[in-house]
C-alpha cells in the first residue's frame, strides 16, 4: 500500500475548500479548520488539511485545483482570515509546491500570490460544522458559493472529481 501524504490549503472559506477536495479521486480526508504556518505561529487562518494518496492523484493536481477555486491572484481585504497559502509537510513538499505555482503562473494573467509556507499547527473546527456542504447543500452559503465552486472543478478537473460524492 502506498504512503499517504498530507498538505495544507488554504485561500477562502473552509467549508468550501473542504467540499473541493472532498469531490476528488484520492483523497482520503479533508480535515476542516483553522492552520498556522511557522514563519507566524499566532496567524491562523481558514484552511484544510487534505489526506491523499499521491498515486490516484498528485500534489501538482491538488495544487493546480486549488488555485483554480480559489482567488488567488487576489491580494483582497480578507485576506487575512482567507491566506492564500500552501502549507507544506516537509522540505521537499516546500520545494515541490514553489515550482508548481511558478509553474501554473502561465494559466493566470496576474501574479499568484499564494505563499508556500512550512505547516504549524492545526486547530479543528466545531463539530457541527465539519462535512459542511455535505450536510447542508441547499443552504444559500453553499449555492452562492460552494456550488459555482464546484462547477469549475467538474469543468477543469472532471478527471480527477469522484462524482458518486457531490455529483449524482
């Protein structure tokens, strides 16, 4: 059986991070909640901690998905509680996840300002709202933003999405 591996998105809401990567072959969990990085360990910010087996689907694809449903050449006011970041698990996690994004730069007209930073420490959210989109489809938070989210992925990424999950 091939190792798991683990990576840290974040770049807006959680609930909608979590139900992207939730709707992917290969991924095994998406832990919801709030992350910190080393370069600030008091900074947290809405984020996901996603498990994946790195043979069904790449961390250049996780990469290349989140950028795509996220803004992430968007250096906005909430910026702050939504850091577009990857939080990297090791050294060369780090430096794979650098290149990748210096890579996919051509898919984009502005500058990705999505920062490559080493992982802290991971706080979970409350229970009741884990599996948000799961839980809650027809809620307007999650038409209004989770599901245009979604459409993108199935638009791009219809390889990769495990579409017995949102997608019946």
């Amino acid at each position: 059986m091939t190792a798991l591996e683990k990576i840290g998105l974040g770049g807006s809401c959680h609930w909608c991070t979590e139900a992207i990567f939730q709707s992917l072959k290969g991924v095994l969990h998406v832990s919801q909640g709030w992350i910190a990085s080393d370069d600030n360990p008091t900074r947290f910010s809405e984020a996901v901690v996603v498990e994946f087996d790195p043979v069904q689907i790449s961390l250049e694809t996780l990469i290349e998905i989140h950028l795509h449903t996220h803004s992430c050449t968007s250096d906005h006011s909430m910026r702050s509680k939504y850091r577009s970041a990857v939080y990297a698990f090791s050294g060369q996690q780090l430096s794979f996840a650098s290149q990748a994004i210096e890579t996919l730069q051509a898919d984009f007209d502005k500058s990705i300002i999505t920062e490559v930073i080493p992982f802290g420490e991971f706080k979970l959210n409350d229970e009741k709202y884990l599996d948000y989109y799961s839980k809650n489809p027809d809620k307007p938070f999650c038409k209004t933003f989770i599901d245009p989210k979604l459409k993108i992925l199935l638009a791009r990424f219809s390889g990769a999405v495990d579409k017995g999950k949102f997608f019946n």
